[in-house]
C-alpha cells in the first residue's frame, strides 16, 4: 500500500534567516538538498517516496522572500502566500487574472501554506498561476551565491517538472510592470471537480481602444510539456478590430498552437476542443473589462 500520511525517511531541517543563509546550506549540501517554502508539493512527493532529500532548507519564514510591493511596478516576493497574493489582487482589479487563477489553486489549506514562487518552481504544465503571471509578462529573479539574474517567465520552463534554475539558485521575486490603462484580464480553469488538478487553464490580457485590440496576450497551462503563450493566435488579434469572427478564428489557431497528451485528467482531443471554446470565453471576458464593462 502507498504510505500518504508519514514521512518515512529521516532528513535535517534548517530554518535560516536570511537567503543568503540559505544559499549557503544549498551550497554545502548540493543535490541532497530541497528547499522547501509551504511545502505543499514537496510534502506530498516526500510521503509517496517519490523524492527523499537528506536535508530540507525552509525559506518561509525568510523576511526578505516574503513582501508584495506596488511602484512603478509589481514585486512579489517567492515566499509570499497565496492567500496574501490573492487579498492583494482582489483589492488591485488591473491582477484580476491572477487573482482568479489563485482563487481555484486548491482550497483555502492551500492558500494559507502554498507560495506564489513554489508553484512556479515546482513547473507543473498544469500550475494554475503560471498562465496570469505569462499574460502579464512576468520576469523572475533567481539568486546564487555569485550573484542574481532575472529571467522571463517565459523561459524560465524547460520542460515538465524542470526549470532554467541551476542547483545552487534560489528564486526571491516575481516582478510585473504596470500595466497599461484600458486592459483587461482574465483567467478560467477546467477540472474534473473543484479544486483538482487543471485539464486545461487559459489566461487573457487585452489592451482596447475603441473596438481595436492594440495587443493581446494568450496563455495556457496543461496543454503543453510548458505552461505556454499562444503567440500565432496573438498576432491574429493584435492591431485588428474585434469582431466574433476574428475570435472564432483565434479560438481555432489556439487549438493548433496547444500540444497535449492523453493522461489520466483528460485526452489530447478533448483538451483541443475545450481550449478552442475555453480561449474564446476568456478573451471575451478580458475583452469586456479593458472597456470598463465588467
């Protein structure tokens, strides 16, 4: 029987205080070492025996992870909640989308334990944050013990489960630029049930004038190795009036962009139909708020 309530395995446990106390445990350690924040993931893969580390380094609780600042731009740090990511987006309606995507992350158990950046790091094609954050051309800052760099969203997936993290990085913020005025976003998922795991999520971020979309961004998660951007279908919109024609064709360059698979949520058919129709009821909704109708 799979054991899904203990933790077998013996393992030491840091809490440091500063990320660069923590650089340095990750360094000393190297591959026998897991960071681990609200450790909703990890947790979950440490009792089903699929990973053992030897040592967990918990950043949780490091003050500089862990902030939401609004300036000329957005930073969020990696160890921030969900649940204060989600607060902060419902009082700020330009993160609409993002606020959404958190909104149906799990339950608030989740919330209350999860971080923005660990559902990110772990680079889930399903994690449902990522398509919002892609919408709104996120950029992620990794630090080393050599020093930092900060990467598009976009590149930061490699592949499933795999990111353009080095072993000895840690990620500390997600950081968005002010948006421009008359956009609109929004995000839906599609599960078996509420809360599960994503058959398909579609987030969209439109900037209108008049009945002229002046850019748009597409976003998909769990149809790809990737959470992805549809940039072919983006291109089909941006600098054209909109009309219901337009957006039946981008509804159908979306399904031929996407690249699922059959698995036990879904099949790579299904998945095709519903992010047609799914990208279609998403834009029109990011479409009616960047004019101020919703």
């Amino acid at each position: 029987m799979v054991n899904t309530r203990i933790l077998q395995q013996e393992f030491d446990y840091f809490t440091p205080k500063s990320a660069q106390e923590a650089l340095s445990l990750l360094s000393k350690y190297g591959s026998e070492a897991k960071i681990i924040a609200g450790g909703t993931d990890l947790i979950a893969q440490m009792k089903l025996e699929k990973i053992s580390p030897v040592y967990l380094i918990n950043i949780l609780h490091v003050p500089e992870l862990n902030y939401i600042e609004e300036g000329n731009d957005l930073r969020i740090g990696a160890a921030a909640k969900l649940r204060d990511v989600r607060e902060f987006c419902s009082n700020n309606k330009e993160y609409i989308a993002l606020f959404e995507a958190v909104s149906v992350l799990g339950k608030v158990q989740v919330w209350n334990m999860g971080t923005i950046g660990g559902n990110l790091c772990n680079a889930s094609p399903s994690a449902d944050t990522a398509p919002a954050l892609l919408v709104y051309k996120a950029r992620v800052k990794l630090l080393s013990e050599k020093g930092e760099r900060i990467l598009d969203l976009e590149e930061f997936f490699k592949g499933v489960n795999t990111t353009a993290m080095a072993p000895d990085e840690i990620m500390t913020e997600i950081q968005i630029d002010a948006l421009p005025e008359a956009t609109g976003s929004a995000f839906i998922k599609v599960a078996r049930v509420g809360a599960d795991i994503s058959k398909v999520t579609c987030a969209v971020a439109v900037e209108r004038d008049g009945e002229v979309c002046v850019s748009c961004r597409i976003a998909l998660g769990a149809v790809a190795p990737v959470p992805m951007r549809a940039h072919e279908t983006e291109r089909i919109l941006s600098g054209n009036t909109i009309d219901a024609s337009l957006v039946e064709e981008a509804g159908h360059k979306v399904a031929e962009e996407i690249k699922p698979i059959d698995d036990v949520r879904s099949t790579a058919e299904y998945r095709r139909g519903i992010a047609d129709v799914l990208f279609r009821d998403v834009f029109w909704k990011a479409w009616r708020r960047s004019g101020g109708e919703e």
